[in-house]
C-alpha cells in the first residue's frame, strides 16, 4: 500500500516509496482496542502514521487519573519529535479502537548512507511540515484547556470541531468520559454543563453526535 495521501509522502513516488520500504525501515502493525503502542518513558526511533482505527495520547499520572491530551484518527501522525530526538515519550499511546498503523524507523531512513537518495530531502521538508502542522493541532488543545470555565471549554473545543468539518453537525471522537478527560473536567460537570447549553438552545447533542445552533457563540 502506498499511502500517497499522506503529508509524510509528499511529492514521493511509488517507485521511491518502495525504495524506502527495502530499506526495511517501513512496517505495518494490527492493535486490538486498549492495546498500549507506546508507553511513557519509552524510547522509539520510529514514529507512526494511523492508517485506520483511533489512537489517543494519553496522561496517566501515579494516582490514576487519566488526561487525554489528542485524539487521532486516519492520516494522523505520532511520535515523530520523539523518534527524531531520540528522547524518552512523556505520553502513553493507546488503540482507542482497533487500528492499523504504518510506522517508519525515521533513526535508519535519515541515516547518512540514504543521504544521495532521491526521496531523502523530500522526506526531510515533509517531516518539517509534518511538524508545523502537529503543533497547530497542539495549540488547539491548549486553547481548550485554558479556558477558564467549562462552558468555555466546551465552546472552544465544539468550535474547533465545526471549523475543521465545516459543519455545525458532527460526532466527536470521544465519549463522554474521554471527553472530560481531553477536557480536564469532571464528567458530572461537563453533562450538567451540557444539558444546560441544551436547554438555552446553544446546542443539540445525543451520545458523540452535536448539532449547534448559535454559530455566533462560536465565533
């Protein structure tokens, strides 16, 4: 499979593609839902693509208590920082659902003897886009945890969502536990939060599915 839709493959061939994959750098693995792909502390010169399924990146801290700091769904990408400094993972990475995952040994493929290959620079200017467009989606998440209020919160997080489906109507890809872990609220207080921007007419909601209303609160 060549996944020429991803950023990663940019500009890529199949003909070069299949040059990197003999290079025994390139694998693809099966995890069930709750299979951890990577823990915390962990080191990985390989970074992965999701090529179907859910991961979630995850903060577990001593006492148990869980934060959801990304979710991410096909064509996403994780690890890759990790893998290009060689330094330990701070997050665990979890199968949300079952999921199919592209990886690549990013320590072999920049390594100085692929350095005349004609997708080595290519991959190089991916990787630097890859990067920009992972912290865009990390300042997302920041502007939803520092949000004072839940209300705020939950407003910053559902607008988002509408903008990058361009739609008012959509599913989130979590529950609504897993959804006051990304958060970083309590679950009673986020539906108590929830049904009462229901009953002001901000919102519909059923389970992950959300209708809004008032775009302008959005805004």
């Amino acid at each position: 499979m060549f996944p020429v839709q991803h950023v990663m493959f940019r500009n890529i061939t199949e003909e070069e593609y299949q040059d990197m994959a003999s290079c025994k750098c390139i694998r693809t693995a099966e995890y069930e839902k709750g299979s951890i792909l990577f823990h915390a502390g962990d080191r990985t010169e390989e970074f992965g693509i999701v090529i179907y399924g859910e991961v979630h990146i995850e903060n577990i801290d001593l006492w148990g208590n869980r934060v959801i700091l990304h979710s991410l769904s096909a064509n996403d990408a994780f690890a890759e920082t990790y893998a290009f400094c060689n330094v330990p993972m701070l997050a665990d990475v979890t199968a949300a659902k079952s999921c199919k995952i592209l990886f690549l040994n990013i320590g072999v493929l920049l390594s100085p003897e692929y350095h005349t290959k004609s997708w080595y620079f290519k991959l190089i200017s991916n990787l630097l886009l890859l990067s920009t467009q992972k912290n865009l989606a990390w300042s997302n998440r920041i502007f939803c945890i520092t949000a004072k209020s839940i209300r705020a919160k939950v407003m910053t997080f559902l607008s988002a969502e509408a903008r990058k489906r361009e739609s008012n109507e959509f599913s989130v890809p979590f529950d609504r536990q897993q959804m006051a872990d990304y958060l970083n609220v309590e679950r009673s207080a986020l539906s108590k939060e929830l049904a009462k921007m229901q009953k002001e007419g901000i919102l519909e909601f059923h389970k992950n599915r959300f209708r809004l209303h008032k775009m302008e609160h959005f805004c």
